[in-house]
C-alpha cells in the first residue's frame, strides 16, 4: 500500500490527474452522451448518460488497490476496454474508445496498479 501512495503521489505532482478519456460518438448507444473514463489519484471511474434521460448520471469506480486486471480488446480503430474488480462483480467496460488512448489507459492502470520499482 505505501508503494502505491508514492505512485499516485508522484503522479499527482506531475499534474497527471484528473485524466478524462471520452469514447467516441460513433459507439452503439452514444451519439449525443458519450461515455467518460476518468482517473484520479485514487480511483477509476465511468460516466454513463442515456437519452432521452440525459439527468440520471449512471457512475461505477474502482480503487485502483481493487483492480484485478484489465483487457483491451482491439478492433481496426477503435477497442473495448474491460477493467475487472478483484471481487470479481460487474466490470467496467469502456467500448469505443481509440487505439492509442485505449493502450494509454492500460498503462496508466497497469502503472498505478505496480507502484513504484
């Protein structure tokens, strides 16, 4: 645990969070409220809205001491990423996000997960 706090303090330091990934308008279900993966310096979390219920706010998060794993799923420009609890309930899926912020976000996960080496 105190390899962790060193990891999201040194993180913190350098301005790294928040850090807000958005997935793209083009993903089934969000054309007008697309969904939001957001980090800060003690957790994950997901934003969902649906229309035509743009004012219920639907949110999940994840201790990062909690997470078990995380897969990318990849397709030609988008992929899916799954960030799996270690109590093994509900994870979070993130569909429609780039290639290259999908790999960014598995390794910040994977980063703040380790901790510091």
């Amino acid at each position: 645990m105190p390899e962790q706090a060193a990891a999201v303090g040194s993180a913190a330091a350098t301005g790294e969070f928040p850090k807000v990934y958005r997935t793209t308008r083009l993903a089934a279900g969000q054309l007008i409220f697309p969904q939001q993966l957001i980090f800060d310096a003690h957790h994950v979390l997901t934003r969902k809205r649906k229309f035509p219920l743009w004012w219920i706010v639907h949110e999940e998060s994840i201790p990062y001491a909690k997470i078990g794993s995380v897969s990318l799923k990849r397709g030609l420009m988008y992929s899916t990423v799954e960030i799996e609890n270690t109590g093994g309930v509900d994870p979070i899926v993130f569909k429609g996000i780039g290639n290259q912020q999908a790999l960014e976000v598995r390794d910040l996960i994977e980063r703040m997960t380790r901790g510091p080496e």
